[in-house]
C-alpha cells in the first residue's frame, strides 16, 4: 500500500512540475500571464527554442525582401544587422499566421506582430518590443469597440459577459459587415482575439527583450542586392531581364 502511495505522489509531482512551456503555445500563455498581472519583461525564459527558431526566420526571411528596395538613406542602418519587422514585410514574405490563430505555429506574429532587431557586437541578435494590445482593432470593430477604455471599472466577470454577448450578436462596424463576405457570428468569432486582448490586456504592457544567435549571419543591402547598372534599373523602372529574373525571383 506504502509502495502504491509513493508511486501516486510521485506521479502527481511529475505533473506538478511540468513546465508552461511543454503544455501552453506562446501566445496562449503570454496572455494568461500578463492578464492575470504579470509584468514583468518578456525574455528568453519565456519562449522555447522552437518559438525562437520561428522569430529568426521571420528576420531572415523579411530582411531578405526589404534588402532588395531599402532606400539609400537607410542603408547604413540596414547594414549593421538592425531594421524593423512590420506586418507588409510578414505578409509578403508568406509568414502571416492570422491574428485568430493562437498556436505556435503563429508564435511570433501573435506574440510580437511589429518589432525591432539589431546586430550585437557578439553576433547574437536582440529583439526588442512592447507587448500590448491598446485599442487593438482588425478592421471590423467600430471605433468604441475597439477602445480599451470601454473596459474601465468592468470587473472580470463583467468583461467576460460582454466579450460572450458581442460574440453572439457582434453588431460589429457596418462598412465592413456591408462588403456581404462575412456574416454576424463570424465577426464574433474573428474579432474576439482583439477584444478580448482590449478587455484584459491593454492596460498592462509589458517590454520585450530576446537574445538569440541567428542561423546564419544578416546579410548587407550590397549582399542582397548587388549595385550594378542592371539591378539599378530593375529597381528603378520595373524592367526584369530573364537572368534577374530568375535569380530574384520576381517579374511583373
């Protein structure tokens, strides 16, 4: 009996003991800390190997595409391994993950959407942002809808109540309900993320701060885009010949 008791607290230890992290995608367990008052930074601690492997690619893969039309002003910059990661650059570098999406395979567009990056003097890669989601708004809520303030004084069960009701019966911004490509509930269903995130995060950002070696070093603008008179004009008057063509990938 002894022996089947030890097993049992043993087991229930093991459970016990498993961290966030091996259970709870990124974003899922960003939110829950955060809403329940954690605010403390977002750091290296917090996000496994996988979700970091996920933000060097989106770097990698972005940087590749702003390289080749970054304006000369810029390029000092650019060239020291920093720039910006917006959502143009993510969406045309094939990363988007949609904002409903709250696995991890969309780890970073959930987590951080927009951030910064720069080249230590080590090599490794900083990544900082601010984690917030202040009147957050995907295009189909009303401009009071999205407002963070619409939440104040609301305690967390009149919050919840109002997210369920508005999921229901959204009511949601008309210009976009009268395009006909979405009906009431799914304007529920799409928009909760955001308001949700209005209701119990916008009042507590948090900084970001993740160190991370690349996979490969960050290339220069010279490295992506070589200057010569031919890629000059390329870039210039959208004239592609068949050889740029095929090594940018990109024709009109």
């Amino acid at each position: 009996m002894d022996g089947l008791l030890d097993k049992t607290k043993k087991k229930v230890k093991g459970l016990l003991d498993v961290d966030a992290k091996d259970i709870l995608p990124l974003p899922v367990r960003t939110v829950i800390d955060t809403a329940r008052g954690v605010k403390t930074p977002i750091t290296n601690k917090d996000w496994t190997q996988e979700n970091i492997n996920q933000l060097d690619e989106y770097i990698q893969k972005t940087r590749e595409l702003r390289g080749q039309t970054i304006p000369d002003k810029n390029v000092p910059y650019f060239d020291t391994g920093s720039g910006y990661v917006n959502y143009d650059l993510i969406n045309q570098a094939g990363l988007g993950r949609r904002d409903w999406n709250f696995l991890d395979d969309a780890a970073v567009h959930n987590t951080l959407g927009q951030f910064n990056y720069k080249t230590l003097p080590n090599g490794n890669i900083l990544v900082t942002d601010r984690y917030d989601y202040y009147n957050d708004n995907p295009g189909m809520l009303s401009k009071e809808q999205a407002a963070t303030s619409r939440y104040a004084g609301m305690n967390p069960f009149q919050k919840a109540g109002l997210l369920a009701y508005e999921t229901i019966k959204p009511g949601l911004n008309e210009a976009y309900a009268n395009q006909g490509v979405i009906n009431d509930l799914k304007q529920g269903v799409l928009s909760f993320p955001s308001r949700a995130a209005n209701a119990f995060l916008g009042e507590n950002p948090r900084d970001v701060s993740i160190e991370f070696k690349p996979s490969k070093k960050l290339r220069t603008k010279e490295q992506i885009r070589p200057s010569s008179y031919e890629t000059d004009k390329l870039f210039e008057t959208g004239y592609v010949s068949p050889e740029l063509e095929k090594k940018f990938g990109m024709g009109k």
